[in-house]
C-alpha cells in the first residue's frame, strides 16, 4: 500500500519539474523509510508517526551513515510529510521538530568511531581503517593547533582543506598523498561537495575524492645521507642455499632465509626474486641467527597494490598490519636507495621484497633512524632494481 503512497508523491514532484535523478533519489530514501518502518511497527498504519520518524534517525546515525545520506533522508522525509498533510490530508506533519543531524563540539573518540563505522559499511579493509583513523587523528590536531577550537563538520570548509594541504609540503609525498585521501573519506563522509567542487590548482588538476593533487606537495629530494663511519662491516654468510646474520648488528637484515614456497611456485632462490605473477604466498622459516621470522610478498595479481599476508614460521598464522607501505629502486650502477618515512621508529620492522631481478644479491635494509632507511646490495647491477617495502610495529 505504501508504495500507492510513494507513487503518487513521486508524480507530483515530476510535476514540479523535479530532475529523474532526484525523483530517484526520494524514492530510494522513501523505500528505506518504509522498510525500517514495517519491520518495527507492522501494524501501523500508512502514515508514519513522528515517533517512527524519530526511530529511524536515529537508526540511521546508529548505523555509521554518511552525515549527508542521514540528512538527505531527513529532508526527502519532510517533504513527503508535508506532501501528505496538504494533499492526502494527514492529521499532522510527522516531521515538525525533527532537524538535521550537525556533529557541533562532538568529542574527538565518538566522531572517529562513527567515521569508522562508516568505513566499515563500505566493506574497507581493517588494515586500511586504521590507517584512516590515524591520518584523521593527525588532521584534528593541526586543526586544534591551528585554530584553538574543538573540530566540527560546520568547519570542514574549502579554506581550511586548503590550508592544510600546504601544511603537508614538508613531509614525504607519500605520507602526504596518503593523508590526504584519507581527508578525502572524511568530506566524503561530512560534506562530499566541499571537497568535490575544489577550485583547479596550477597544474590544471581538481581535487577530487579520487585524485590526489601532488602539484601542491613540494617534494625533498634526499641528495644524501651522511653514514657512520663506524658501522660494522657487514656479517652475512651464506650455508647452502641459505643466508645467515652474525648476531651483534647495528641495522635490520630482511630477506636473507630460504623461501619455501606453500604451493606450485616458481623461486629463484639464489636471487630471493620470485615470479610474482601468480602472487601466491610464501613461508620464510627461521634461520639460527636471524631477527626475524616473516616474510613479505607483493600480491600483483589483477595489478593489485595490495601486499600479500604475513605468515609466522612457528604456526603460519596469517597477519597483517602495516604502518606504510611504498615501493622503491636502486638506480642501475648503483648500490644504494634511501627511503624516508614519517611513520618509521627505531624498534620498526622493515620488509622488502625485490620486484626485479637483484643479479643473484639479496637486498639488504638499513635503519638509519629520524625516519630513514637505506636499502642496499653489495655490488652494483646494470639493470634497475625495483622493490615493494612495509613498514610494521
């Protein structure tokens, strides 16, 4: 019977001129209403309530919803309220009282909770979610820092988005463009359009929710990195088709234990470069001597960025968690690579996994501290030598 009711509203909003993709739109949302309506007060009858308006806002808040899905909601249901008062002659407007959802001084942790919910609901990876969260922590504290005030979505405005951009110009393009996608989810979240209608930029660029402007980052070339002298040479010996790591070492050594592979895979083991076209994943068994028992693998299946699983030697249980993820090269001729990263500690773990062929070398990591790393072979190569890193706590 409701869907009589929905019709009728519909055709009279075609008869004002209304676009069929916001008719659209009032139908979706109207649909929804109903759906929740039914299932909680099935004997009602066809005219909500304001009760029943009030319970399904705050279903919908509960829910993790978009701010602006919750607000579209509400106004297509004012409208539909008041269309049934003066055209169907309902008793009241179910609607008087019930106002937008606003996030005014709304702590910190419950913002960030519902903006993961939301997450969430899109079906995000968890690994992911967090690194949203811990960009959106990152971005509440320069916005307390800048503007002494408690955030809220009243203040998610163009100006401040600017702003912040040129706040990221000193860090690693990286980090930058990372952070800023994930502001990007949050105007998603808030308000789309703020975001969606940036001006151009000078590259001829707009900040979109799926284009990251990389023209405004100003981007610091290492020209070098000063290297203590008094580094121990390096202590890596090979038995048999394994490598191992003389204990008492000032940096971190990845790579250098033998593959197994969990399934029909191809290994170059002399090189630890492997075909990753299939990217299955591989166990890394711990050597004596070795700091580490996992192992990292790029997934290139269907082009994907994404890494494959960790696995422990001990029981191959899969995890996976990461701080920052990149990719990198040694220069043909060269022996070395340095990597800054802004989320890199002393106690970090960090994994590498050769993309190319080393020239039958093993790649070998360094942490400098202050954020960088360096990425090393022991003899220069003629080709290119690419590489996928992880950073982990």
């Amino acid at each position: 019977m409701e869907n009589s009711l929905i019709n009728s509203f519909i055709k009279h909003l075609e008869f004002e001129g209304y676009k069929q993709s916001t008719l659209k739109n009032y139908r979706s949302d109207l649909l929804g209403f109903y759906s929740f309506f039914r299932q909680t007060r099935p004997t009602s009858g066809l005219i909500p309530s304001q009760d029943s308006a009030n319970a399904y806002k705050n279903y919908l808040i509960e829910g993790g919803k978009a701010l602006f899905s919750i607000n579209r909601a509400l106004s297509t249901l004012r409208k539909y309220s008041l269309y049934l008062k003066d055209y169907l002659y309902a008793s009241e407007n179910f609607m008087t009282g019930i106002g937008n959802v606003v996030l005014v001084n709304e702590p910190e942790n419950d913002l960030i909770g519902r903006f993961e919910k939301f997450l969430s609901l899109k079906k995000i990876k968890k690994n992911t979610i967090r690194n949203y969260k811990s960009d959106i922590k990152h971005f509440l504290s320069w916005f307390r820092y800048k503007t002494g005030m408690a955030f809220s979505s009243e203040r998610f405005e163009e100006r401040l988005i600017e702003e912040y951009k040129q706040s990221l110009s000193d860090i690693p393009l990286f980090t930058a463009r990372r952070r800023l996608s994930s502001l990007n989810q949050l105007g998603l979240w808030l308000k789309p359009r703020v975001i969606a209608d940036s001006p151009k930029a000078e590259s001829g660029l707009v900040w979109r929710p799926t284009l990251i402007l990389a023209s405004l980052i100003t981007i610091v070339a290492i020209q070098s990195v000063l290297l203590s002298d008094s580094r121990q040479a390096l202590g890596i010996t090979k038995e048999g088709s394994s490598y191992k790591l003389e204990k008492g070492l000032n940096y971190r050594v990845e790579n250098i234990s033998k593959l197994y592979p969990q399934a029909a895979f191809e290994v170059q083991a002399k090189d630890l470069t492997v075909d990753v076209g299939k990217g299955l994943p591989l166990v890394k068994k711990k050597d004596e001597g070795s700091s580490f028992d996992l192992m990292v693998l790029t997934n290139q299946v269907n082009n994907s960025d994404e890494p494959s699983e960790l696995f422990y030697q001990k029981d191959e249980q899969s995890v996976l968690f990461y701080q920052e993820k990149g990719r990198g090269v040694i220069s043909a001729g060269e022996t070395s690579a340095f990597i800054y990263s802004e989320t890199l500690e002393n106690d970090s773990f960090i994994y590498v996994t050769p993309n190319s062929s080393t020239n039958n070398q093993i790649l070998i990591v360094e942490n400098l501290g202050k954020g960088f790393f360096r990425v090393f072979i022991d003899k220069p190569f003629d080709k290119n030598i690419l590489f996928s890193w992880i950073i982990t706590k």
